[in-house]
C-alpha cells in the first residue's frame, strides 16, 4: 500500500511540475509556438513522460484555466448573500475584472482555450471540465441576479438575455483592457486609468440591468 500510495504522490507531483513549466513557458514565450518537447525540456523531462499524463498542449492549458477558475469560483463564492442582489453583482463583477488583470498569463489562458479552433483539439474529458465550469458560473451568477430581480433592483427579463449583454458588455471592456484602448478615452480632460475604466463600466452595467423595462412593460 505504501508503495501504491508513493507512485501516486509521485505521479501527481511530476504531473505538477509539468503544468508549471508550462505557464512559466506561456508567461515568456509566444504561446501559439509553444510545443509538448519544450514544456518537458522546460521540465527537465522527457516527451513521453508528458503524454502519461496529458494528451496534449491544449489539454494542459486547459487544465490550468480550470484551475484558475475553480479559484476563481472559490473566491466568489464569499460575495453571495451579503446585501442586495445589485450590490454582489457588482461585487461579482469587478472581482471577475481584477482576477483577469492581475494574471494577465492566466488571463491569456482563458482567451486561448476560449477559441472554437483550440476548444475542438481539447480532449472530451476537459471539454466537459470547462462546460462544468462554465455553468458553475452561470450558477453563481444566477443567485445574485434572481434576488436583484425579486427585490425590484434588477428588470425582470429572461436570463438568458441578462446574461447575453452583462456578457457581451465584460468580454468587449475586458479586450480594450487587454489593448489598453481604455486609455484612448478622457473623463474631464484627462486619461481614464484601468480602475475608472472598470468602475464606469460595471456602474453602466449596473445602470442597464435596473433600467431595462419590465416583460410587464
């Protein structure tokens, strides 16, 4: 049993140390040129030893963005039920921001396995790791939003189309974040910094979820 137990530490261990190497390898490297021999090169180990436990590249990058969000979700999980549903959307919402621009390798992930072309090289397994996930923040999402819309706060519309525009609304301020187009913009005359950029754009969003009429409208 103590043998069975150490070759499973160990595996999990080597397993590890190959997701490391590779976001070391995505923060310097351009992540589109990356390979499987320079993450186990970058490992100090061989080829094959990568394929015991990874298919692939991408299923590796998967496994680190779901890491991330598995955090992610965690971390969150400490805005429900603290106040107004309106007032933990906003919470939700700039904490989303901020995790995304504190890690901008991690951020990078996110956008990489996000891509249709990258997603259909991803092995089912974590297809249906990242579908879970998706849906786990669909869920949380869902709590504050229900409430908002109970106690008034927020339009009582379908979710699919609260969703659709908080969604359209983060990915495209989250690419001008990433392009710092953010800073092309003045408030009073003056640059707008990442942080006013944030606030103005989750207090629009804010703003759009309370005023949008009623399906009673």
């Amino acid at each position: 049993m103590t043998k069975v137990l150490r070759k499973e530490r160990e595996f999990h261990q080597r397993e590890r140390e190959i997701l490391e190497a590779a976001l070391d390898l995505f923060d310097h490297t351009q992540w589109d040129k990356i390979t499987v021999a320079q993450i186990a090169k970058h490992a100090g180990i061989g080829k094959g030893t990568v394929y015991k436990h990874f298919a692939s590249k991408e299923d590796i990058y998967a496994r680190l963005a779901m890491e991330d969000a598995e955090q992610m979700l965690h971390d969150l999980q400490g805005f429900l039920g603290r106040g107004r549903g309106l007032d933990q959307l906003r919470k939700l919402l700039e904490y989303c921001f901020e995790c995304h621009l504190r890690s901008p390798v991690t951020d990078s992930l996110h956008m990489y396995c996000k891509q249709l072309n990258i997603r259909g090289r991803i092995s089912p397994e974590y297809q249906q790791g990242i579908k879970q996930t998706d849906e786990a923040f669909m869920n949380l999402f869902t709590q504050p939003i229900v409430q908002g819309i109970e106690e008034g706060d927020i339009a009582d519309l379908p979710l699919e189309t609260l969703f659709a525009g908080m969604h359209a609304t983060f990915e495209g301020a989250l690419q001008m974040l990433r392009n710092k187009e953010f800073s092309q913009h003045e408030l009073n005359g003056r640059p707008v910094n990442a942080d006013e950029f944030i606030g103005m754009t989750v207090d629009y969003m804010m703003a759009a979820l309370a005023g949008m009429p009623s399906r009673q409208e």
